[in-house]
C-alpha cells in the first residue's frame, strides 16, 4: 500500500482558463450573476458619498435632510440585499452545477480508458481527483472568484472615489502598493507549490484508507493493524505538514497585507485630519475617503486570500485535466468492421506475441498459434505465468498484441469497435467480481434490458436460484461492497449465472467453478456442460479433471504453445502434461483415500 506518485510541475493560475468550457453551457447565468455583482459592488460605493452626506448635511439640526440621507440609506441597503441574494444563488449554483459536470466528464473519460492505464496510478488517487479536486473547484467557483471579482471592482471604485475625493491622500495610500504587490508575488508562488503537494498528500491519505478498508480481513488475519496505523499516521503526518508549511505562508501574506494597507490608512487619515483642522476638506469628504481606503484596503486583503485559494484551484485543475487529456491506447477504427450473422465465436491465434507495457521485457505470450474451433470447448492448462489469463485478456481487447493477430470470425479484432466484439464475449473471471446492489442488479449486468424471468431462468441454470431464494428478499437482496454478504461459491454461482444471461457466443471461464465446494461444483459443472453444447468456450483451468471432457487441450508453456491435443492424446504425447495429470490425480485418490479411512 505504498504510493510511488513522482511530484507533478507547479501549475500556473493560467490553466484555470481551460476550464471555460465547462462555463460555457450557462453563460447566461454567468451574465445574470455579473450583473448582480457589478449592481451590489456600485451600491456599496455609493455608501460611501452617503455618508459623506450624512455628515455634512444629516448632523447639523436640519431633520428633513437627516430623513433624506436615511432614506437614501435604506434604498441601497435593499438594492444591496436583492443584488446579493441574486448573486449568491446565481454562483452558487454554478458553482455546483459545473463541479457536478467536471466529476461526469472525468468519470466518463477515466472508465473507458483501457485497463492498462490503470497499472500506473492509484484508484484512491482517482477518486480523490474526483472528490476532493472537483469539490474544491466548486468553492473557487461558486464562491472565491466571486469574491475576487467583486473586490477588485471594489478595489478600482474605491480607488477612483479616492482619486475623486483627495488626490494628494491617494497619493499616500498609493506609495504602499509596490510594498503589498511584492509580498503576494512572493508568498503566492509558494503557496502554489505547496497546494499541489498538499493535494498530492491527501490523494496518498484516501488511496492508502481505500485499499486497507477493501482488504480489511486480510489486514486483520495477519495482524497488520499496528502497521497499518503507523503508516497511515505517517501518511496523515506528510499532509499536514504540507499543510502547515502552506498555512503559514498564507498567513504570513495575509499578515503583510493587513498590515501595510491599514498602516497606510492610519497615515492617510492622520494627514487628512490635519486638512480638516486646517479646513482644506470637510469632515464628509475625510468620513467618505476613509470608508474608501478602508473598502480598498479589506479588497486587497480579500483578493490576497483569494489568491490562494486560485492556486489550489489551479493545482485542482491541473490533476483534473490530466486525467481528461489521458488517452486510450485501445481505440475503434474510424471504419469498423461488422461480424457477419450469425456470430459463430470462432478465434484464430495467429503467431502472437505480447508483453505487458508494465514489463516490456518479458513476453507473456511467444509467437503462440492457437484455433479454437466455433461451437466447440477448448481449454488452456498450464503453470502460473504460462500466460492463460494474458490471452483472455487479449481476447477482449483490453491489449493489442505486439506482432501476430488474433481474428475472431476470421476478423482483425483490431478492426473491430471494441464495445462490438465483447457484446459477443462473457466472462467468468477466477476472483468473481460483485458490484453494490442487488442480487438481481448483478446478474443483470451485462444485459440491463433482462426481464425478471430471464434473470432467474440464468440463476437456475446456474444453480444459484435455491440459495437466491433463501435470502430475506431473495433477488433484491443487497450483495454489499464487493459482494461481502455472500459467500465465495454464491458470489462465483451469480457470476456464471450473468455470463449466462448474456447468451454470448464465445464464453470465458477462467477457472470458474475453483470457488465452489464438491456439491456444487458438481452441479454447476453439469450445467456448464450443457450449456456449452453449440457455443465457443475457452477454459482456463489449474485442476485437470475439469477439463479432461474438453474438446481440445492446449499447453502452455511460458507464453508459448507446449502441445494440443485430448486428454488421452497428451498423456502420450506431452511428457509436461502427463505430469501435472499423474500429481494431480494421484492427490485426489490419496485424498479419497484418507477420507475413507
């Protein structure tokens, strides 16, 4: 459960840019928002002539024009309050909507990508680019660039009442700019660095939480608790540092900021109190600059926060757009071929070879030839690594091979769509595989179209309909995460029962009845047999005695043809196979034998 995830390059503020295209659907509420932020960011500087009219005309005994400045007063509050109402929903809500799209369109990128772009990169690091990233992007969206947008409107308003007001005050507040630039460019291209190894940090922290809850039986039958715990603080340990490191340094940028703007207004409003005494400018006009610098002064405060959440933003984006700009290595052509009617499941392995892009080095499969005849069972023996599973893997196309060709129906599957080809296909993998949901929802998997009778009729005939019917509610029992609630041979009988479901017309078992006891595998045995009657079948299978009936038996060698043949056939001819046949079988009579005794 280690990550060896190597440091991605700083992201620049730049790439939050190529995320337009996901604004781009609901422009017309980003207008309406714009709007609503322009009116609320002009009401609020409108305050500030109010209150220089408060001063100067409200406080000196005439009532009438006291009532007048209040009046004004509530009219922009309820300006203010209606704009701000609009403008919070409106981004909010686009805010949301986009995150909701960016977790689609990353979901319905990553999971028709091929399977061998999953060996180089944590699952717990997808989800949490597609959790974690995208919700912080909903923030920044339906929140902090609002609150950029409306400061920095605020901001160059404010600075023009400045302007219009005093010019000589202005000028003194201006002298601090370069003094409050200087720490944001500084400070701000560290807290980049550090959000994106922040986010990094917290993707180790859900991939090492998600891989120990799946496998926590294991965890706990070895006893590996207090390690795991220890790693996992480390890990926790790694990300708050991180944290800490970026904390302080928004900190300490915030801290300059405050400090250098609201120094620069004390010095501001010491001189202009000295206007005052001197009458240069009214007490409104100083209560009205005032209100301004300390509203330009909090914008730039706002947009120094702000900043730093754009560059976690921009470390979000940068994840999320890697995952959206990874391609499929396994592609249709831009003229499929069709398969001609009816599918007959015949395969022709012509010299293939093939090595795994994760160990270029060593060929799984070497310059192997193989026909498995249409209508008929063939069956694929071998040690571990001989490269059975390589070849069903190759089947489905979740690989190209590297020279030869494989044709099914005497077609280049690499001329094929792949969706076409494995609608053909049904696998019975040797781990079966159960999704959260109901017994029922599992065996209809791959047929969604599948009618009660036919889900049941595919559960009989898998000898899984008498257990089915004995849960609480039977087909819509809840299997659980990865099928927990059930047993080994139950999960193994309800995958069978959706591969049969699907009627295809070449038909995977890798091994599929290891999982189930004698009993059942007798009977599950019985039904494959007449099932496989008609239709193409590969088998892969380590126990000899279930394949002996097969109509032909390769041998594989490390990736390579060994011999062919019946059962009798290579007792004879291949001396590898009449070895695994004498210790397999001289086990089980033993084994009969110890039972008996």
């Amino acid at each position: 459960m280690l990550n060896t995830a190597v440091p991605k390059p700083k992201a620049s503020l730049g790439i939050l840019t190529k995320m337009a295209p996901f604004l781009r659907p609901y422009r017309w509420r980003m207008v309406a928002a714009s709007l609503a932020l322009i009116l609320t960011a002009g009401v609020t500087l409108s305050i500030g002539q109010g209150l220089r009219m408060l001063v100067n005309e409200g406080f000196h005994g005439d009532d009438a024009a006291l009532n007048q400045v209040l009046e004004l007063f509530g009219g922009l509050i309820l300006l203010l309050a209606a704009g701000t109402f609009v403008r919070f929903y409106l981004v909010s809500w686009i805010g949301e909507r986009v995150s909701a799209d960016l977790r689609r369109a990353v979901f319905d990128h990553v999971i028709e990508l091929h399977p061998g772009f999953f060996d180089n990169i944590a699952s717990g690091d997808i989800q949490s680019t597609i959790t974690t990233d995208t919700t912080l992007l909903q923030t920044v969206i339906g929140s902090s660039i609002s609150i950029a947008l409306r400061n920095a409107l605020i901001l160059i308003g404010g600075l023009i009442w400045m302007f219009i007001s005093n010019a000589k005050l202005t000028a003194l507040v201006l002298i601090s700019v370069p003094l409050v630039v200087a720490p944001i460019l500084i400070f701000g291209r560290r807290v980049r660095a550090l959000s994106r190894q922040s986010q990094d940090r917290l993707a180790h922290v859900g991939s090492y939480v998600g891989e120990a809850i799946l496998n926590v039986k294991i965890v706990q039958a070895f006893n590996h608790q207090p390690v795991d715990t220890m790693r996992f603080g480390q890990y926790v340990e790694d990300a708050f540092q991180v944290a800490q490191r970026r904390i302080l340094q928004r900190s300490w940028l915030t801290t300059f900021v405050i400090t250098l703007v609201l120094g620069a207004i004390g010095v501001m409003i010491y001189v202009g109190g000295n206007d005052v005494n001197t009458g240069q400018i009214t007490a409104g006009e100083l209560t009205a600059f005032v209100f301004y610098a300390v509203m330009v002064a909090s914008s730039v405060g706002a947009i120094s926060e702000v900043y730093g959440d754009l560059q976690r933003a921009a470390g979000a984006s940068e994840r999320l757009l890697e995952l959206l700009a990874a391609t499929s290595l396994i592609k249709a052509p831009a003229q499929s071929r069709l398969l001609a009617q009816p599918v007959r499941g015949e395969v022709h392995i012509e010299t293939v070879s093939f090595s795994y892009p994760t160990r270029p080095d060593y060929a799984a499969i070497n310059q192997l030839s193989l026909h498995i005849a249409a209508g008929k069972t063939t069956a694929l023996v071998g040690s571990s690594g001989a490269g059975k599973s390589t070849l069903i893997d190759l089947l489905l196309r979740f690989y190209d091979v590297q020279s030869g060709a494989i044709r099914f129906d005497g077609v280049d599957l690499r001329e094929l769509d792949p969706a076409a080809l494995r609608e053909q296909i049904a696998l019975v993998p040797q781990q079966p595989v159960l999704f959260t949901g109901s017994v029922a929802d599992n065996i209809r998997y791959g047929r969604p179209g599948a009618t009660d009778e036919q889900v049941k009729a595919a559960a009989a005939a898998a000898f899984a309909s008498e257990f089915i019917e004995r849960l609480p509610q039977g087909y819509d029992s809840q299997v659980g995460e990865q099928g927990v609630r059930l047993s080994g041979g139950q999960r193994q009988r309800i995958a069978i029962a959706r591969a049969l479901l699907k009627d295809p017309a070449l038909l995977l078992l890798d091994e599929a009845t290891s999982a189930l006891d004698a009993e059942s595998e007798f009977q599950v045995q019985k039904a494959l047999e007449r099932l496989m009657q008609g239709r193409t079948t590969l088998v892969i299978a380590h126990r000899l005695a279930t394949v002996v009936k097969a109509d032909t038996i390769a041998v594989l060698d490390h990736g390579q043809l060994a011999a062919i043949g019946r059962h009798q056939e290579l007792l004879k001819a291949s001396p590898l196979y009449a070895r695994w046949a004498e210790l397999q079988f001289n086990n089980a009579v033993l084994e009969q034998e110890l039972v008996a005794g």
